[in-house]
C-alpha cells in the first residue's frame, strides 16, 4: 500500500475541482429552477447548504466505493487504515474533516472586508500548508485522512 506523491496526488485534486465544476453547476442550475431565485445572491446561503450536501453525497458515495473520476484517472484509491475499502459514516467523516483544505482561511479573512483576489492568495496560501504538512506524518498522508482513519493508496490502473 504504496503513498502517492504528493504532486500526483495534488494533480488529482486540481482535476477533481475541475470535475466538480460540473457538479456545482448542475446542482445550482437544479436549486435556481427549484427555489425560483431571480438574482444571483437570492437564497445565497440556502444553495451553500444545498451544495455542500450534494458535495457531500457525490464523495462519500464515490469515496465509499474506493475511487472519483479523477482517483481513478490519476490510479489513487481511499482505503481505511486496514487497507479495506471505507463505509459510508467513515468517508463522511473524511468528507467533514477535508473541509480543513478551505475553512481556516475564510473564518480568517470573514472579519475583514478583503478584495476577492487577496482570500484567494490566503485560501491558496493555505492550501500549499496544509499539502506540506503532510510530509511530517509518518506514511505522508493527509492529516484529515489520518484524522478520519483513512489513507490514500496507489491503485493498479484497470486492465481492458
């Protein structure tokens, strides 16, 4: 049960929010036909809720099965500490836990009035801690995978 470095498990992070681009967008354009907003910051609050369920529900079902589209083009693989495949209840917590990517740096900045490209700096700044300290854990995991009892694993691509 091989770690993948951590670029080729950042490169799969980039193509999973490219993926979920899709995603959000489709679950936005579903909430706007649904709730009948009008304007864009209508029900703001409501679609964040709604979209960080429907985040939610796509990886754990996805993480419950082992891999996303983008774990399995990149041939990365969630497994527990055993190296089985994880239940639901633990990739929801795994879900919960790797909020820890994004939440710090907007609890930070929310007090402040900061410009849109300055939080992207903090949240993106953040980012790049957060992968590097998972170069001081013991098999280079991510700490919320260590927090949540789960690991990510080299997978043997698929044969056809």
């Amino acid at each position: 049960m091989e770690t993948p470095g951590l670029r080729r498990r950042m490169a799969c992070w980039l193509y999973e929010g490219i993926l979920l681009f899709g995603v959000v967008f489709l679950a936005g354009y579903l909430f706007g036909t649904l709730s009948q907003t009008r304007y864009a910051l209508d029900n703001r609050h409501g679609l964040q809720a709604f979209l960080f369920v429907v985040l939610g529900i796509y990886f754990v079902w996805f993480w419950a099965h082992g891999q996303t589209l983008a774990m399995k083009t990149w041939n990365i693989r969630v497994v527990g500490r055993d190296g089985r495949k994880i239940t639901q209840t633990r990739a929801l917590g795994r879900y919960v836990l790797s909020w820890v990517w994004f939440l710090p740096p907007l609890l930070a900045v929310a007090p402040f009035q900061l410009p849109g490209g300055e939080i992207i700096v903090i949240c993106l700044g953040w980012i790049a801690v957060w992968a590097l300290l998972s170069r001081f854990h013991p098999t280079r995991q991510f700490w919320h995978d260590a927090w949540a009892g789960t690991r990510l694993v080299h997978s043997a691509p698929l044969s056809r």
